[in-house]
C-alpha cells in the first residue's frame, strides 16, 4: 500500500510538472508506463480540493484574487492617515496620495525621497501597490517609508481598491 502511494504521489508531482511547464510532456516529466504508476492514489489528490482549485498558479496571491471593498478599505486607510493625505500638493510625513494609482514613484513635487524609492522605476499601478503594501520596506529596500504593511491580503486588496477609487 505504501508503494502505491508513493507512485500515486510520483504521478501527481508529474502533473504539477507539466502544468508549470505549460502542458509540454517530455521524456524527463513523462510519467513510468508501468501498472504501478497508474495505480491510483490511496489519499485524494490535492488539486481535486476546491482550495487547490482557487488558488493562483504557484500559490501566489495577486491582487486580482480578490474583490476590494472600497468602503472596506477607507477604514484601513485610517492608518495611513497620519503619514498621506489625497490632498493635491499637501505632502505629510509621507507624500501626497493625490491620484496615487498610476503615478510613478517618487514624483511627487516637494517630497524629499528616498534615493530608493525615486530610482525605482515603480508606477503605481493596483497590482503594485498591493504587493507594496504587504511590506515595504522588503519591496524597495532603503525606502523610508517606517509603515510595517498590510498583511492581511483582503484587507490590502481593500485598501487598494479605496486607493483606486480616490486616484479617479
């Protein structure tokens, strides 16, 4: 029974193989033509779960995973208040969120930036931000940008499409 499972698992790791490498089956991912092989597996396969099923490719988490709640998002906001307004030309201890949602990096007049976060290349587009505001400071090191991030992705997807909604 062990065998079987463990060929079981063999033929599942193929499977996720190919899936990685688009679909193309070549004689190193192609799985053994042996009866052990087709043997099914003693335990579920794990992309028959409806959790497998949903989640992104390489079990990344993108913003366009979630829906963003707007209103939500106001209220995670309010702990960016004390650093940004969407004030134009009003910059804080942070710069101006005025129309953040694709502006680059940076370019904000009268803000005194981080040689980091100028020389990034980032705009800041939905996608971006979400993946910013999980930890800025690992996103572009030498920022100086103190806030720790957003770690719950809903509420981060939240803050984005409030984020969105003020840039309009």
């Amino acid at each position: 029974m062990k065998r079987n499972f463990l060929m079981g698992a063999a033929a599942l790791a193929a499977i996720a193989t190919l899936s990685a490498c688009g679909g193309k089956q070549t004689e190193e991912t192609a799985p053994a033509a042996t009866e052990e092989a087709a043997a099914p597996a003693e335990t579920p396969a794990a992309a028959d779960t409806p959790a497998a099923a949903a989640a992104p490719a390489g079990g990344a988490v993108t913003y366009a995973s979630f829906t963003g709640d707007a209103a939500a998002g106001e209220k995670v906001f309010a702990a960016c208040r004390t650093c940004h307004v969407f004030d134009e030309g009003v910059n804080r201890v942070g710069p101006s969120l005025y129309k953040v949602v694709g502006r680059k990096a940076g370019s904000v007049a009268g803000f005194s930036y981080s040689d980091a976060n100028k020389n990034s290349g980032i705009t800041w587009t939905p996608d971006v931000l979400f993946d910013y505001l999980k930890d800025p400071k690992a996103y572009v090191p030498g920022t100086k940008m103190a806030f720790p991030g957003v770690k719950d992705d809903q509420k981060r997807a939240n803050l984005v499409a409030y984020l969105e909604a003020q840039s309009k």
